[in-house]
C-alpha cells in the first residue's frame, strides 16, 4: 500500500468515534476496508474500531459485521482487548444474538491463526458454555469452545452445560457442535443417551476474511496447521479444452469461439460450424452449454461423458453435469449411475448441494431401480442425519416429483416428439402408479421423521405440508385422478403446537382439500372410489375446529355464538393473540368474535380461513 493510501486510512479511522452516525462509519470503514486487508491495523487504530463497536449502541448487524471485517491486527492481540469484547459478549448474547455469532465467528478465526492466545479465553470457558441461548449461535460459539477444550477447562460442571444444550437442540445438531462434544468426550465421558461413534467430518470453507487472517498470521511469522477436508469422490480437477482437427477458414467457425445464442442461431442454420473432437469439452464454455441445451447431448458426446465420468470425476465436471441437466430438464443416465455409486459411501455432510440439485433429475425405469439405486441410500442418510439435512431431502424428493408429473408424464400425456435420451423408461407405461409409490415413500420418510424428532418438529412439519400441497397442485393442473390423503399425526399437530405458523399452515392445508380437491374428485364422478379418504378429511377437519375453537375433540358443538374461547388460550395462538392486542392496546381476553377472527384472518390467514369456512359449513348445515 502507498504511503499515501496509509495516511488516508489512517486520517479516517481517527476521525471516527463512538459518537460517529453509523451511515457516515459504514461510508467511511467500506472505502477503506480493502486496504486494511492489505496491511493490517496498527494498535491504536485497532483499538480505536473496538472502541466504536463496543460503545456504540446505535449499529446495526450490517454495521458491526462490517468493523469485524475491517479488525485485522498487525500484533497479537493483548489480553485487555479480549476481555473488553467478551464481557461486551456477555451483555448482548440475549438481546443481540446475530451480532454476537459475527463476534465469535471472529474471535474463532484469530484464535485459530494464534492471533489472540487460547489461554486469554479459556478463563471464560464455564461462562461461554451458558450462552447457547439462541440458533444462530450454536456454530461460531462451539468453533470457539472446540478450540479452549482441555483438561482444564472441561469439568462436570462445564460437561454437563454443553451436554444439556446438546440434547436441547437435537434438531440442530450442526458438525461444529458435534466437534465440540467429541473434544469434550475425551475430558469428560458422555451421557449415555448421547452417542457419536465416530469424530465428525469438519467441512471447512474459509470466507475471504478468514484467508485474509491466515495470510497476516503468515506474515508475523506464525505457523498455522491447517485441517481442510477434502472429499474423496469428489476431487478437484478440470475439464478439457477443446480439440479441432485443423483450422477452419471462413466462413467456418469453431463453435467454442462463437460469442452469442444469436450467432449460433446463424452458424447452425448455414451448418458454418466446426464442432471440437472431444464433444465433452462443450462443457467448458457457455456457448457449449446452450448448444447442448437447443440440440441436446449427441452420441459421441454421451460416449466421451461416460469415459470421462467412469473415473473419479473432478467437483467441476459434476456440478457443470448438474447444470445441464437442468438445462435440458432431463436426468443423464450416466450421471444418475455415478450418483448412485456415490451415494453408496455418501456421509450426508459433503456437498450436500449438489447431491440434491442431481437427485430431482435422477433418470430411472422403474420404481424398483428407483428405490434400489437412489431411494435406499437417502433413506439411510435420512435417518442418521439432523432435521435439516432430513427437510433437504424432503424437499429434493419433493422437486423430483414436480420434474416426474410436470416434465416426464406431461411429456407422455401429450404424447410429444420428445427423444428420451436413452430408451424410454418402464415407469411411463404406468405413470399414476409410480406416481402413487413414490408419494407413499414419501409419507413414509416424513413419519420416520416425526418419529425420531417429535411431533414438535415444526421444520418436518411445514415441509410434509409443502409436500401435500404440492401434489394437491399437480392433481388439479394435471387431472390426476387420486387422493393422497397426509398422515394423521401431521393434520393433528395443530393440537399441541406451539408454532402459530404450524398451525396456520395446516389449518390451510385442510382447506385447499375441503374446497379444492373433493370438488375435483366430486367433478369426475369418482367420489364413491375415495369415500374413505374424503370421509377423513371431513372428520379430521370437523374435530380440529371443535379442539381449536371450543376445546373439545367430539360431541356436538356449542352454540357458535359463544365460540371462541379456546383458540384464545392455545399456547401456539395465544402469544400472536397476546402480542397483536398490546399493540392494538385491547384486553385480548375481551376481544370481539369478530375482531379475533380478523385478527387471525390478517396475522394467521390459514387458520382464520379455516375458523371461518367450517362456521359457514356449520351454518348452512
């Protein structure tokens, strides 16, 4: 950095202080943060930004995150300094959660580049152990708590406290966490009820400051060991460059070279082009990507991909596999057979992503190949895994059947010209019915995962309601004639839920099927085939109004003038209810039927819908 430059970053941060707008400090620090980077912070002006972050109430989490990324020490950082930001931890853990996991993102990141001495820390290593008070801090606290972990730090009391919040937040049990317990296991023996068999794969992806951090460390001369994991299926490399026979002279054109859909269009038309030796190559450049998409993977091309990707393929070669297949909107039968293999030694941790962008194209032909080769093994991963990895498959099983009815099955509906790409599949002969297996796997996995979660899983259960919709979305656009009918325990979880979004979306769901779906089925005269299921919709939907707005599951129903009173004591309504009338500064427990009811209809639309169409049903009954 110039000397000129220097005195520039050097003039604004002593122009700042606690007193400075925060508009003017986030103007200022994002014009000079580069140079920061650059060459680091000296002493007094490390202290100086410190000192704004700590005093000034005023921030937002844009603007602290900011002067986290712009504290980049030239020194190691003195005791006094750790102490005033962990006791500025301290006092905002609760009220400032977000800003406080940017904190300990870096504070993890210095201590780990031996910028700021564990043993500052480890001193405050019983207190730490007590602030996983909120989600957003589980992973950058127990970073910072993995790496103080000793024999001195780690007593019952300490043990205890981690292992508590452990089983607190069994549905965030993120790798970090995980790393931690297992660094605690070797002072301290775990409950029983908590097992890890084996240490966590660490997936470490370093953002641009955390290189930043490393690279200083690296100048004051400190060594630093490094972990990176790297998966074994999935192993960095490149693709080839493509290969001409010779020179083309105009008008002909290598079709890599081409710059524009539009000359394309113009080359192809005048078959002006020269296509590269190695067809695989197309998948190098952008031009290559949207021929493909507009002419499609030729023979030779198909060829060349099953040699290149029989071998471990590179990380690039696959995610630009992904790419095209939803390019084209169909799954490769290469690629389905290399997922398939990968999915065998898969972890569930490593390039979760991709996984899911390969499995809502996986091409097969027949249920059974279907389930052997693809369903089994996310079955197993579904199982071990944390509810967010268990909605992420949930929702790739979900895009895999909208890309089934949408693409595969419209395509044979309207019996298309389309060339399958390969031999057309089995399960096209009977698309309802493996329609309707892949639907009953599905409820399947979501039982599994009320099972193993509980039914206050709020995340299994929004994402079982995004499924029902979703089919009840395809049934009508698509006139599929069945009746999926969700599980018991997800239409009853309204009943003790704490979520007023669970309950709200449920209350939702039961009335697209009330007033979408059976008149659907009434439509094409096939209501007598499904009176069983219409039959459980009706009681289902009858029961959870009589729990909801009177209090009780069965009998007859009160007078509906004196309705009411239940919903306003559930502890999944009562809170929205509680806090809504606050501010509309009314007793909620004197709160009009109708107010309530407009109350719920603006701030919990599905469950006022609900409350109001089956007072209507019960009217005109």
């Amino acid at each position: 950095m110039s000397i000129t430059r220097k005195s520039a970053v050097v003039n604004i941060i002593n122009d700042l202080n606690e007193n400075t707008s925060p508009e003017i400090l986030s103007k200022e620090l994002s014009g000079i943060i580069n140079d920061i980077w650059k060459n680091g912070l000296t002493e007094d002006d490390f202290c100086k930004l410190i000192n704004i972050f700590i005093q000034n109430d005023d921030l937002d989490l844009v603007q602290r995150k900011l002067i986290l990324e712009c504290l980049v020490p030239q020194f190691v950082i003195k005791e006094k300094i750790v102490n005033d930001l962990i006791l500025w931890y301290f006092s905002k853990y609760i009220e400032d959660p977000e800003s406080c996991a940017h904190l300990m993102s870096w504070v993890a990141a210095l201590t780990e580049c031996k910028l700021m001495e564990r043993c500052t820390l480890e001193k405050f290593y019983g207190q730490l152990a007590t602030t996983f008070q909120s989600e957003c801090l589980i992973n950058a606290l127990s970073r910072v708590l993995k790496m103080i972990t000793n024999k001195n730090t780690v007593n019952n009391s300490t043990a205890f406290l981690i292992q508590k919040f452990y089983k607190c937040y069994h549905y965030h049990h993120s790798v970090d966490f995980k790393l931690l317990l297992w660094e605690v296991n070797k002072y301290h023996a775990l409950d029983k009820e908590i097992t890890l068999n084996s240490q966590p794969n660490e997936r470490i992806k370093r953002s641009d400051f955390e290189k930043t951090i490393m690279k200083r460390a690296r100048m004051l001369g400190i060594e630093i060991q490094t972990d990176d994991v790297k998966d074994e299926n999935l192993i960095v490399g490149t693709l080839p460059k493509p290969e001409y026979a010779e020179d083309c002279a105009p008008p002909y054109k290598e079709l890599t070279k081409i710059a524009n859909a539009s000359e394309l269009g113009l080359y192809t038309r005048k078959l002006w082009i020269e296509f590269p030796e190695n067809p695989v190559s197309l998948l190098n450049s952008r031009i290559g990507m949207i021929y493909l998409e507009l002419f499609g993977p030729s023979e030779e091309f198909l060829v060349g991909l099953k040699a290149l990707i029989t071998s471990k393929p590179s990380l690039l070669v696959v995610k630009k596999l992904s790419e095209l297949q939803n390019r084209l909107r169909h799954g490769l039968p290469i690629v389905t057979h290399y997922l398939a293999r990968f999915l065998v030694t898969w972890d569930g941790l490593n390039e979760v992503q991709l996984v899911y962008d390969l499995v809502k194209w996986v091409h097969f032909d027949d249920f059974n190949d279907l389930s052997s080769r693809i369903l089994v093994p996310l079955s197993r991963i579904y199982i071990c895994s944390n509810t967010e990895s268990k909605v992420g498959i949930l929702n790739a099983l979900s895009s895999l059947l909208i890309n089934m009815v949408t693409v595969h099955m419209k395509r044979f509906q309207e019996q298309s010209k389309f060339n399958y790409i390969g031999r057309r599949p089995k399960w096209l002969d009977h698309p309802l019915d493996t329609f309707n297996k892949f639907c009953t796997m599905m409820k399947s996995l979501i039982m599994i995962g009320l099972v193993l979660d509980g039914l206050d899983s709020s995340s299994i259960i929004l994402e079982a309601v995004k499924f029902y919709n979703i089919i009840i979305t395809l049934q009508l656009k698509y006139k599929l004639i069945c009746f999926i009918t969700p599980l018991p325990p997800v239409m009853h979880a309204t009943l003790t839920s704490l979520n007023h979004v669970v309950i709200s979306e449920v209350c939702s769901l039961i009335v697209r099927y009330k007033n979408e779906v059976i008149p659907f089925i009434d439509s094409i005269g096939r209501a007598q085939d499904f009176s069983a299921d219409i039959e459980f919709i009706n009681e289902t939907a009858y029961h959870l109004y009589n729990y909801l707005w009177h209090g009780y599951t069965s009998g007859s129903p009160e007078s509906i003038g004196r309705s009411s009173e239940k919903v306003r004591k559930h502890p999944g309504v009562f809170p929205l209810v509680e806090f809504l009338s606050r501010k509309l500064k009314i007793n909620p427990k004197k709160l009009k039927k109708s107010d309530l009811l407009l109350m719920l209809s603006t701030y919990a639309d599905g469950l006022g819908e609900f409350i109001n169409m089956m007072e209507s049903s019960l009217n005109d009954g």
